[in-house]
C-alpha cells in the first residue's frame, strides 16, 4: 500500500508509511473491536440454543443483533469505581496491559500473502511470546484490586497460562519443523493448493498434534473448560472482580482478541491459512504475487478464508464451553503435565522421523494438482544472493534447487 | 488557502528544528551504547541500594540487561560506520545464551529467597547476618 | 513498515512526484528507525531509573518489565529479530514471571516497602553517577560507532535459520570483511547451557518446595514445653532452638 501511496499520489516516503501503518494499525483495531461485538452476540446467542432458551431477542430486532452494542454504551455508561485499599496506577493500567498484549500478537498474522502489519522471520515465535505477556495484565489486576478473591484467582490463571505455555510451544513447533521456517507467510504460503495440503493432514502426529494445539490453546486464553479463574460459581469473578465499565470491557476485548488470535494461529499452521479448500485462484489462472487488481482480488479472497476458519474455530470454543464441566485446578495442572506435555513431545519426535522416513507423503503416484512437492524445501535464500524464491502462486512445484543439511 | 496554512505552520519555526534535530539523525552503536550504559548504571545502584532481595535480583537482571543491549548493538552491521566490521552472528549468539543464563539464574536465586522467606519470614538481606562474625 | 527508506530534509516549496506541494508540511523528513529508537530508549531508561527509585516492590516489578520489553524492541530495531523474540517468551514471559510471582508470595504488609538509609543511598548515587561517567565517556569514544554509514537500515537479514545452524555447529553466515580464520559453531555451549537448564530446573524444584511448618496448637504448645526439657541440652547447656521450624 505504501508504493502505491509513493507512486501514484506522490507523498513523501516517510509520510506514506506513516499513513499505511496508521492504516494497518486501524483495520486491526477493528477487528479485534469488532469481532468482540460480534462474538458477544455469538456467546449469547450460542449459549441460549445449547440451553434450550432464545438469548436475546428484544434489541435490535428479532435476533437482538445490537444487544452488543447496548451493552458497550451500558458499560461506557457505569461508575468508574476502585477499590479503598487499590493500588491507583496498577489498577489503572492492568486492563491496557493485557489488551496491549493481545493487540501487539495481531501485528505479525498474515490475513492474505500481503496483508500483514510486520512480516517478521520470527513470526510464530513472536506471536507466542508476546501471547505469554497477557498474563501479567492479570497478575497485576489480581494484586491492585486489594481484594482475595483477585489475588487467587490472578495467580491461578497466570499459573495455568505459564504452564500451557510449554506444551503450545511444542505443538507449534511441529508446522514450523515441515515448513522450514518460523515466518507465518511461508507456511501458509506452503499448504496452497488442495485442502491435502494442509498441514493438519500431513500425517498422523501432526493431526494429533492439532487437537493438543486447541486443548493448549484453549487453556492458554482460560476458556472453558479451563476458565477455573475467572469462573462466576467459584471466586466471584476472579481477577476482574472488582472492575466495571470500561476497564472491564478491555480485559473481555482482549480475551476476544486472544481467542480469534489463537484460532487463527490455527488455521495459519495447520489449516492452510488463506488458502481455501479449492484453489480457486489457481484454476483460474489468477495468482496472488501480482500486484494489479486481480492479485487484489485474490488476496481478498485469502483473507475472508482466514477470517471464515479463525470465526469458526472462535464457535467451537463457545460450544465447548458451554458443553463440558468446568476443570477443578489441579485436573488443568494435570492435564497439562501429565497429558498435553508428553503427548506433544512425542508426537513431535514422530512427525519428526515421518518427515525424514517419508518426505514425499504417503500415497505415491498422485496426479499432480493434487500431489504437495517432494523433498524438504527450506527457505531459498541460503543458497545464493537475494532473497526468497520470486513469483509465488504458480512456482510452487519448480521451487530453487534446496540445501539438504541431513544426508 | 491549505497553502497558507502550511507556510503559517513552517513559519512558526518548531517544525523543521524539531524534525531535523531530534528524529532525522540516524542511529548510531553509540545511541545503543548510552543505552546500554544507563541500564546498567541503574541496575548496579539497585543492587546497592536495594534492601529488599527481589529488588536485589531485579537489578541483576538490568545489568544482564545493558550487557545484552550492548552485544546486540556490536551484532548489527546496520549500525556502524565505515571501516570495522561487526560481530554478526556471534553478537547475537551471545545475547541468547546471557539471556538463557539470566533465566537460570534468576530461577536459582528466586528458590534461595524463597528459602530464606519460609525460614526467617522476612526477605530483608540486611536481616540475613547468621553467620557474621 | 520498520525497515524505512533513507530520509532526506526536504526544504520547503519541495514538489513531489505527483505535483503536490507535500514539501511544505512542518515535519520535514522524520527518520521513523530513530523516532521508534528514541521511543524504546526512553522507555527503557525511565523505567529503569523508576525500578531504582521506587519503593514498592510490586511497582519496581512493573517498571522492570516494561523496562525489558521495550528493550526487546530495541533488539527488533537492531535487526536481531530471534534474540528480540527470545527475550519477550523467556525473560519478560519467563524470567519475569517468576520473578513477579516472588514479589506476590513475599508481598507481606512490612515488606512491600523497605527503605534504604539515606547514607547508602548518597554513596549509591555517587557511585552510579561515577560508572555512568566512564560508561558514556566511552559509548562515544570510537569514531565508527556514532554515525551509521547507511542512513536508515534496510529490511533486516533473516536471523532465525543462520542462528539455529550456528548452534548446531554449522555456520552459514556470511564473514565480515576483514575476518580471518574458520569460525566455529556453538554447539557445545548449547548443549552445555541445555544441561544446565535442567540442573537448574531439579535444583530450583528442590530448593523452593513446601516443608510443613509446625504452627504450634494449644495442645502441641504444652506437649512441646513438657520435652523442651528433657530434650538433650546443646554443648553450651542452652536447649537447641531451632527445632521448632522444620
């Protein structure tokens, strides 16, 4: 966006990318803002159905469609009210803290091939890191409200996070060990093609590897049915107790943000990020690197698929939320140790040895629009000058000559 | 008229000596360097100074800290005027093993601290003087 | 958006490309590396210097992670993007965590706040003040280090592969000029530093575990005052004291 602001409206360099960057920083914004309207009405409504009840009704229509926006102006409304005992600028900040957190990870996902805030070689790594930082919104939260019931629960939930941190590190290890690189757009860009492609049916281990990723990451965004901390039957409200109004509709933003964030991760690893079950672009000839409309256009596309996979695995969270009990403490703390740990290292060793026994795939003999290439194909820079390999879309299968470092 | 407004904003002076002072100069190893200095200036007079021992071990870690800005600033060839050539790699290979020592580091002295809370139920280190003579 | 072109002050009445007199908007050509430089390096500062004067160890906790991470995103501007992510997952996710974890088990009403006496602080501060000196007097000692020769970075390198091949031993990273002899990997100091995290991970589980602390009820208070005096005396006749404890 920037070149086209540099070239065909002739601003100053640095004034175009301020204005793409402003840009970027807006429509994520939004996304995360507006997703959480979106997705409190999903909860309710969702909620309701599994409970055998209509959820709203009333606002808005037949369907209650701006009960979330009734309940935004609601909250923007209430009393900005802290605890006697609170500390004032810890209280103050915890709710920013964690959003800040949440806000900062969408800066390296890819919506399409061009559309990501920062292409970082590290991207999986830093989307993690900075996914472990919520934790401290919580903790601080816990502390300042000078209240037991958000001490404990602050400390239970930053306990849990940390602890799931290990095995979802494992769990993402395992897309960035077959795609050979820790950007989030070179695996993506490496299950195009056919859903066969996709990382998730790759081989066993790694489809085992998936179901741990989304039992890690559902207890790393304490959801249900690891939502011990925050849980109404059991310490009041946990570390957001004893906020309201506007603070508290920040910690629920960026546990939306966190949720879309996660199921986007998802599809990014392992269900083909932009790439659609069908390679539509492709049959019709179109490809994405292109930078005229049509390429746009494609990119477009991309994106609504993303967006479409990270909405559908935010919906199965809420339905398993509202389906399955509740997690006592030390069943989270065993599940995690005894079950998703073991579990993912193992899986790891054995996608590990798949890849090295069967680099081609299973199934031989394939057609070739169905067939992913043979080989490991690790980033093309390291054989020459330049950069990576020019000409996406079309040159997946005469990728440039590779460097086996195992024999 | 926009053009008016854009020579009443030149005229006022504060644009082009704030930019061209402050934020066009590049950056330099020696920006890093300052940088690096006051982290850890800070995190020695917190060692000193500090009698709770959390506060101790917090200035352990800006001290590790300055030591890391200043190994990642020889690292970047980015940054360095002509002639000497830059650490590279090797930079950063040594910032990622200071700061996986920091993190074992400061496992350990958490573990001792705890110790010395459960025993003595205070984490004052001006109260840990058993054993002076 | 980070890897910025190279900057020029444009001088006022500048016509760019499209006609459009952008050459009279006040900020003239603003460096975005050295406004987001300034940025981090102002944060890490203060909330170092807050981490030093602050009393409330909780607060000193906060100011030193927001401290560390704006240091990370100095090591993002510096082009070592691993060593950046690195430091946000396991010093600021990891190290500091623990660290304010710490500060919540021991954050008792009288330890919160502990103030140093006004003597140690003068000398404190005469001594940093005398650091801080020679560290900055030296910052800008060599010629090459203060001004870049190329204005404004271009994209970074990628660091995440040439890194992970450095520690398994195999270097693939170009030499810089001027270098002579084979460079080697580091795969020892990986393995080694991988040992010793679990050194570390055994030793700190065994340090910090719970021992039961025998709070004395009515009835153990008297059973224990009855054997206070038949338990065998120390070499100085004086009962041993620190039973009570474990």
């Amino acid at each position: 966006m920037a070149a086209f602001l540099i070239n065909s409206l002739g601003l100053p360099d640095w004034l175009a990318w301020t204005v793409t960057a402003v840009v970027a920083a807006v429509l994520i914004l939004h996304v995360i803002a507006g997703g959480a309207l979106v997705f409190i009405w999903a909860e309710r409504k969702i909620a309701a159905r599994i409970q055998d009840r209509l959820g709203p009704t009333r606002t808005g229509g037949r369907f209650g469609w701006l009960q979330s926006l009734a309940d935004g102006i609601k909250l923007l409304a209430k009393e900005d009210l802290m605890p006697e005992g609170a500390d004032g600028l810890l209280f103050r900040i915890a709710p920013y803290v964690s959003f800040c957190a949440s806000f900062c990870a969408f800066i390296a996902l890819p919506f399409a091939f061009d559309f990501v805030g920062q292409r970082l070689n590290v991207g999986v790594f830093f989307v993690v890191a900075v996914l472990g930082l919520e934790v401290f919104g919580v903790i601080l939260a816990g502390y300042a409200s000078a209240s037991k019931w958000s001490l404990f629960g602050a400390m239970r939930e930053a306990a849990q996070v940390v602890s799931y941190e290990v095995p979802l590190g494992m769990c993402v290890v395992v897309p960035v060990m077959l795609a050979g690189s820790m950007d989030l757009v070179t695996i993506a860009e490496k299950q195009g093609g056919w859903f066969t492609s996709w990382y998730l049916f790759h081989d066993p281990f790694t489809f085992v590897i998936f179901w741990v990723y989304v039992t890690c990451a559902v207890a790393s965004v304490n959801r249900a049915p690891f939502d011990l901390a925050e849980a109404e039957s059991e310490l009041v409200a946990g570390f957001h107790t004893e906020y309201s109004g506007l603070r508290w509709s920040f910690f629920f933003m960026a546990e939306y943000g966190s949720m879309f964030l996660v199921s986007a991760l998802a599809a990014v690893l392992f269900l083909g990020g932009w790439n659609g079950p069908i390679p539509v672009a492709r049959l019709l000839g179109l490809s994405e690197g292109t930078g005229d409309t049509a390429g746009y256009f494609v990119r477009l596309l991309g994106c609504g698929n993303l967006l479409l996979k990270a909405t559908l695995g935010v919906l199965i969270m809420m339905w398993v939320r509202w389906t399955l009990p509740r997690l006592r403490i030390d069943q989270v703390m065993t599940t995690c140790l005894k079950y998703c740990t073991p579990i993912a290292a193992a899986m790891f060793a054995g996608a590990m040895l798949w890849q090295l026994a069967l680099p081609g795939g299973l199934i031989r003999g394939l057609p070739a629009w169905l067939s992913r290439p043979a080989g490991e194909v690790r980033e093309g820079w390291l054989e020459g000058p330049g950069g990576l390999p020019a000409g996406r879309g079309g040159a997946r299968a005469a990728s440039p000559s590779v460097v086996r470092v195992l024999p | 008229m926009n053009q008016a407004i854009f020579a009443g904003f030149v005229t006022a002076g504060w644009g082009p000596t704030f930019a061209a002072g402050f934020l066009s100069a590049p950056v330099g190893v020696a920006h890093y360097l300052v940088v690096g200095a006051v982290l850890f200036t800070a995190g020695v007079v917190c060692m000193v100074v500090k009698r709770n021992a959390l506060g101790v071990l917090m200035g352990i870690e800006l001290v590790l800290n300055g030591a890391n800005v200043n190994f990642v600033a020889f690292a970047s060839p980015d940054l360095r005027g002509g002639g000497t050539p830059a650490l590279g790699l090797d930079g950063q290979a040594i910032a990622l093993f200071v700061i996986l020592l920091a993190a074992a580091e400061a496992a350990v002295a958490l573990a001792i601290t705890l110790n010395f809370y459960n025993n003595h139920a205070t984490v004052d280190v001006d109260r840990a003087d058993e054993l002076k003579g | 958006m980070i890897a910025v072109m190279a900057p020029g002050v444009l001088a006022p009445g500048v016509v760019g490309q499209g006609g459009m007199p952008w050459g009279l908007l006040p900020l003239a050509a603003v460096n975005w590396h050295a406004a987001f430089f300034m940025l981090f390096a102002a944060l890490a500062c203060a909330c170092a210097v807050a981490v030093v004067l602050a009393d409330n160890v909780v607060r000193m906790a906060f100011y030193l992670v927001l401290s560390l991470g704006a240091t990370a995103g100095l090591f993002f501007l510096a082009g070592a993007e691993f060593i950046g992510a690195m430091q946000l997952m396991i010093y600021v996710g990891g190290t500091l965590v623990l660290l304010v974890f710490g500060v919540m088990l021991t954050a008792q009403a009288p330890f919160v706040a502990i103030k140093p006496s006004s003597g140690d602080k003068v000398l404190a501060g005469m001594v940093g003040a005398a650091l801080l000196a020679v560290l900055l007097q030296a910052a800008f000692r060599v010629e090459a280090w203060r001004r870049p020769s190329v204005a404004a970075p271009v994209a970074a390198a990628p660091s995440a592969t040439p890194l992970g091949m450095a520690l398994l031993g195999i270097r693939v990273d170009e030499p810089p000029s001027g270098a002579v002899g084979t460079r080697g990997g580091y795969l020892l100091p990986f393995e080694i530093v991988s040992v010793h995290l679990l050194v570390v991970l055994v030793g700190a589980a065994y340090l910090a575990r719970a021992k039961r602390r025998r709070t004395p009820r009515s009835i153990d208070a008297a059973a224990s005052a009855v054997s206070v005096q038949e338990r065998p005396a120390g070499p100085a006749g004086v009962p041993l004291a620190s039973g009570g404890r474990r």
